[in-house]
C-alpha cells in the first residue's frame, strides 16, 4: 500500500506536522528524508530495510560514500542532501554554543562535542577556546592519529591558545572503539596540558572524551590536576 493511501494520521508528514519529530519512529523520520521508495517498495518499508542492512539509524548515517550509494533506493545525490544536513545540524550546535555561557550549558557542550566527533573512525584531539566569559572563541581540531591514539603536544595547544587569546579551554577527544573509559596516557596528557597551559594563566575547565554513549568528562570525575568530586 503507497503512503499517500495511509490514514492521514499515519503518514510520516503529517505525523511530524500534528505531533512533532519526536514522535516519529527512525524508519518514519529516514522515510521523509528519502520523499520516495522504490518499485513496489513504500518510503517506510525501504527505510526499515536499510535500517536492517546498516544496523540502525547511526551506521546508516556514518556510512562512507561508497557504501551508503551501493544500497538500493540511495545513491549520490541522497548523499549529499544527507552530508549538507548533518553538516547544518552540526552548525546549528556550534552557534547555539557560541550564545552561552558553556559552563552553564554541560548539556550543551555534549551534544556539540559528540555531533563533532563522534561519527570519526580515528582518534581526534580537539580543544574549545574559551574568552573570560566562559564563550566559544573557536573550536579547533589540533591532533589527529590513529585507531586508538593521537600524540598530542602541549608546545601547539599553548601556541593556539595564545593565538586566538583565551582564557580557558576545554580539552575533548574521541574515542574510536566507543568506550569513554580514560587510559592513563589521557590523565596523564591532561596533567601536562594543565600545567603548560598554567605558565600563561589559561585554565583547562574539563577534558572531555566522546564514546559510543554520553561523553565523559573528567571535571565531574574528579580527575582534573589539583580538583577532586568534592570540590
């Protein structure tokens, strides 16, 4: 049965317009970013098809070029209306940052922080410059190594920093396997970032490290130089 002879209160559309994107199913919400199916193939049964082949709705949209053009009903130009919305969705969390002080917005700080990293299948080594207000001068992506690990050198975080006049950073990487578990090389790159940025008065206000889940952050965990839980 095509959508178009659905109840009116079904349809993909017109559910999202009567109870917003949130009530919408995965399948639903892939359906109206596809518009069409294929022969004799509905828009929701072909969303619920690629949602099986790929996994779910995140791999689906992580997937490289090729593999995202090879699946029946996408193809290059799906992929790149789908590239131009993560990219808007990307910047609209930027731009809602920038607004705010972070330290008030830890919500906020998250999601632009996993929108930006979390889809990337090497370690990335990242910092927020901060002004005296605590708001988003620049986000700067510095590092970028392997599979599980990113050197890191405190001479060209200080130098960046300096550069771009802040007052404070928050430091942030991924990590690739998806689990947010700090190694001991990350506390320890912590500390010496710390210290370095210390000499020239800019604060490191947290570290954060983007999984598979909710980013960890190592202000709440007590694990920043010289701070614990109870502080």
């Amino acid at each position: 049965m095509a959508i178009s002879d659905w109840p009116v209160a079904e349809r993909p559309r017109e559910k999202l317009l009567q109870r917003g994107a949130a009530a919408l199913s995965d399948a639903e919400l892939l359906a109206i970013f596809l518009r069409t199916g294929v022969t004799g193939i509905s828009a929701v049964d072909l969303a619920r098809r690629l949602l099986v082949d790929f996994g779910g709705l995140r791999p689906l949209l992580e997937a490289s070029q090729a593999d995202f053009c090879r699946a029946r009903g996408l193809g290059p130009a799906k992929y790149v209306q789908l590239q131009a919305v993560l990219e808007m969705a990307r910047r609209h969390l930027a731009e809602d940052l920038q607004r705010r002080d972070v330290m008030d917005s830890p919500a906020a700080v998250r999601h632009f922080l996993a929108a930006q990293l979390r889809h990337r299948r090497r370690e990335v080594f990242c910092c927020l410059f901060l002004d005296t207000q605590h708001r988003v001068i620049v986000f700067q992506e510095l590092f970028e190594g392997t599979l599980n690990a990113a050197s890191v050198y405190p001479r060209e975080v200080v130098q960046a920093a300096l550069h771009c006049g802040a007052a404070a950073v928050i430091l942030a990487h991924n990590h690739p396997s998806g689990v947010t578990e700090p190694s001991q090389a990350d506390i320890w790159i912590t500390e010496r970032l710390g210290q370095a940025l210390g000499l020239v008065d800019i604060r490191v206000l947290d570290h954060m490290i983007v999984g598979d889940g909710a980013a960890l952050s190592f202000a709440e965990r007590g694990l920043l130089p010289g701070r614990s839980t109870g502080n």
